[in-house]
C-alpha cells in the first residue's frame, strides 16, 4: 500500500536515521529543517512499496556523496539533487521517473524526500544499503548487477558531471578524484533501475524501519522519565536489537586509516566503553564496524552498532565522541540482503584492512 510521508513524521525519521547511519552518515539536523519546509509547503510525499514499480518506471537512487562535514559547512536545499535527478531521469524519455535513497541512513535519509517534495513524484520505500556504509559501490543494487552508471554529480554552484559506461568501483574512485574540485561533497543520483531490477536488488522497507525505530523511541520515552530506563525499554520492545552495555567512554583514538580501508575512509578509531566492569572496544572508520567485549568478538559490520548518548538519547556521530561520554551501546540485525553471497564481499570487513576471527571467539 502506498502511504504519505508528512512533516510530522521527520523527528522519528531523524532518529531512525541516526540509528541506521551507525556512527555515521552524517548529522541530520539541517537536511531534517530543509525538508520540513518543503513538506509543509506541499503537504506531504507519496511513498510506494517496490511491488507498485510499474514495468516501464525507472528509479533513480539519490542522495549526499563526499563529505558530511563539508555538507555540514556549506548546505544546500534540494536544487543540486532534483537537478542530477533529472540528468538521469532524462536519460530515460518516455518512462515515468521515481526516486529512492541509494542509502537510508543520517543526511541521505532525507535527499530521496527532497526529490519527491520538488518534483511531485513519488518516493519508492527502498533504498541499496539498508544502514550507513561509506562507498556508492557497497550497495545491493551493485550486488544484483545494476549499473551505477549513468549517475550525475551536482555540486553547490550547479555544476553537473555525468559518469557513463564504468563499472561501480570505477565510479566510485572517479568520484573520489572529483571531491576535492567541488568542495568537498557533491549530489549524487543513479542506479537507474526498472521495477525487476529494483524489487530483486534493493532493500525494501527502509524508511518504514527507519520511522519505526524513531516512533519505538518516542513512545518509550513518554512512558518512561529516565532516558537510561527509556533506552532499556527500546531495547527490550524493538525487534532485532540487542542492548549491549551502557557505561563511560575512557578512552578515544583517531589516526590516519590504512590504504585498503573502504572509500571516502580518511581515520580509523578506537573507542574504549568502560561499562558494568568490562571494557567494550568499538573500532571505527566512519561508521563503528567492530564491536568487541573483552577482545571477543560481538558484533560486525554489516550488523549496525549504535552509541546512543546516555543523557539524551540521540545517537552519535563516531567523530563527535569524547572521553567522559555516557553511552548505551546497542546492536541492531543487519538487512538479509546482506548475508546473500554476492554482497558479502562489499561489506566484508577484511575490505577496511581488518583481520579477525568469528563472532564470538577471542583476538
């Protein structure tokens, strides 16, 4: 069934997509007020499960690629994304366009909305991810073998490049090259699939667990006064997470990633969690992939290690953490797609330059 995404649904989207971002993707907070202005301006999107994709629809994926600092630094509104939409869309004349996210998580929860809103077209409630993840190649979409390309890159001043005929990787590193001569962060949109394409490659329901998650929250939290006891009770009535230790960080440490660490991955941190007397180490490159107790292994990338902040709630940014934090160290399934053996190797967590044993056995 199709449904209307509106302005009073961003505050649990906001949160959701935190979650999903895992320490990363970003901080929500001014793409969140970009779009409400324009949800409350046209009343709401029309979001679509992918069974609604008709066979002659092409989606296009959108969203922020780069740097969710620079965004942070200098923000947009929807033009650069509605406009390397359109350099895709057209490509495609005749076929009605709809728009997704590439990944529903943090910032780029929201550019797919700002689409729609602009265009007055509908959403379609998928995404390539399912959580946060760092290169446009990491997604189930390249997993199924849809071409990334054609994709357009739309920086802040209108200037648009269009990458055609490379393979996801090729993209992606043509990309990265581009980075530093439009400022950091750019528009992105591809992926066109049609509706086959997109129910077999895609991730579907990921707003809708997005939004869950955040109205899960706000329930607990008008429940329950405390937001420690809150946060318990999240957990506990929230399928698919696991409640893992609240405590105090001790220790943080960044330093310069490795060379084989995934694209757009600049540092690589340590962060120690003394809680209830043992030591949870989280180990980051952008997102948290790692989580160990006492050097056995907890949880992975893709499962989605979250750090919530014990005072407030809201989810972490991994670049944000500093001794001293009270956190909730929470771990959320990861989207099946995942487990399928053709995406495996893009999230594989060798690929970030770590080497480590099975969950649940001793480093």
């Amino acid at each position: 069934m199709s449904w209307l995404l509106t302005a009073t649904d961003l505050e649990a989207l906001e949160f959701g997509a935190r979650m999903l971002g895992s320490g990363g993707a970003g901080d929500t907070h001014a793409m969140s007020l970009l779009t409400r202005n324009l949800l409350e301006h046209c009343g709401g999107v029309t979001v679509f499960p992918p069974s609604k994709i008709l066979s002659g629809d092409v989606v296009v994926a959108v969203g922020l690629a780069g740097s969710a600092l620079a965004f942070s630094e200098k923000p947009s509104g929807s033009e650069p994304y509605v406009r390397a939409f359109d350099a895709v869309a057209q490509k495609f004349p005749g076929r009605r366009a709809l728009v997704c996210a590439f990944e529903m998580a943090g910032i780029n929860a929201f550019a797919p909305i700002l689409v729609a809103a602009a265009l007055g077209i509908p959403l379609v409630d998928m995404d390539g991810m399912g959580r946060g993840l760092s290169g446009l190649h990491q997604t189930t979409f390249n997993a199924h073998s849809v071409s990334m390309t054609p994709c357009a890159l739309v920086d802040t001043s209108g200037r648009c490049v269009e990458i055609s005929g490379s393979t996801a990787e090729e993209a992606e590193r043509s990309l990265r090259v581009l980075m530093g001569l439009f400022g950091g962060w750019v528009a992105f949109a591809g992926y066109p699939m049609d509706g086959r394409q997109a129910r077999e490659g895609g991730i579907s329901r990921t707003l809708r667990r997005a939004l869950e998650l955040g109205r899960q929250f706000q329930q607990s939290r008008k429940l329950i006064q405390s937001v420690s006891d809150a946060i318990s009770h999240f957990c506990s009535h929230t399928a698919g997470c696991l409640f893992v230790g609240r405590g105090s960080v001790v220790d943080v440490h960044w330093e310069p990633a490795p060379r084989d660490s995934g694209a757009g991955v600049q540092a690589k941190g340590t962060m120690i969690v003394r809680a209830a007397g043992r030591y949870l180490r989280i180990e980051a490159q952008n997102e948290f992939l790692l989580l160990m107790d006492e050097g056995r292994l907890l949880a992975k990338a893709p499962q989605i290690i979250c750090l919530l902040d014990s005072h407030t709630g809201i989810p972490l940014l991994s670049e944000r953490i500093l001794p001293g934090f009270g956190v909730d160290v929470v771990v959320f399934e990861a989207p099946g797609e995942w487990s399928e053996y053709a995406a495996q190797a893009l999230v594989d967590i060798s690929g970030y330059g770590y080497t480590i044993p099975s969950l649940g056995d001793s480093l």
